[in-house]
C-alpha cells in the first residue's frame, strides 16, 4: 500500500474511478481482515493494509460499509493502545482529497465513538480461539 501511494495522482484517481461491486467486497474484506489479524497478532503494521484498502474502495459499494470498516479499526488500535494516525498519514494519498480531508476523517472518528454493538459487531472468538470481529444476528 505505500509503494501504491506513491503513484501520481491522476493514476490514483483512476484507479478508484474502476472499481466495481467484486472489488468492492475484496477491499472491504481486506480491511476487516486487517482490523482482526492487527489484534490476533499484535502487530500495527496491518492497519496500513486495512486502511488503504478503505481509502482506494471509497465508499463504492455502500458508505455505510466503508465507516463501519473504519470503526473496527479504531476498535483494534484502541485494542492496541494505538491510534491510525501515523498509519493513516502513510496511505493517506490512495484515497479521494474529499474523503481525507480533515472535515471528513473528523466526521468518522466522531462516529466511530460509539460502542461497536450499534454498527452490528461485537468481539468474538473464532472456532480455533482466534480473536474476531463477528457480525450480531438482528
């Protein structure tokens, strides 16, 4: 994802400008990979995948999506006792200028303050032991 970031602008913007429904969902679960593998492991270093995947998805498939991708994120550096902030400052250029800005990353943060019940998530244990993120049944 850094060497990604480092691509010209334009070729960024077309490259989010392409993606579709199927890569929609291979980035999304990127990220939700990143938000549990990051605990099970202990390791900050999956956040930067995590991240960069949300911000080249862009909110393609469902916004909605893509916040609460970013709020099980913050869950796991909280987790970690970490914030995105440097992580996010690394891929920051794969996403939308729109998206990055400080009003916009302000906004999910704040929304990002409530309990992970109210996005459908709660912390679980796999069926090896394994720490995960597991979607609540309504």
């Amino acid at each position: 994802m850094e060497r990604a970031s480092l691509l010209p602008g334009d070729i960024l913007c077309g490259i989010r400008g392409r993606i579709t429904d199927p890569n929609s969902d291979l980035l999304l679960g990127a990220s939700r990979g990143a938000a549990i593998w990051s605990v099970r492991d202990k390791d900050t270093t999956w956040f930067k995948l995590g991240l960069g995947a949300l911000l080249l998805e862009n909110g393609t498939r469902d916004y909605r999506e893509s916040i609460t991708d970013a709020c099980l994120m913050m869950h796991s550096a909280q987790k970690l006792s970490t914030n995105l902030t440097s992580s996010f400052e690394q891929v920051r250029r794969l996403g939308d200028p729109t998206t990055t800005s400080f009003q916009g990353i302000e906004l999910i943060v704040r929304t990002c303050q409530a309990d992970l019940s109210e996005f459908g998530y709660v912390e679980a244990v796999d069926r090896t032991g394994a720490f995960t993120y597991q979607q609540e049944r309504p």
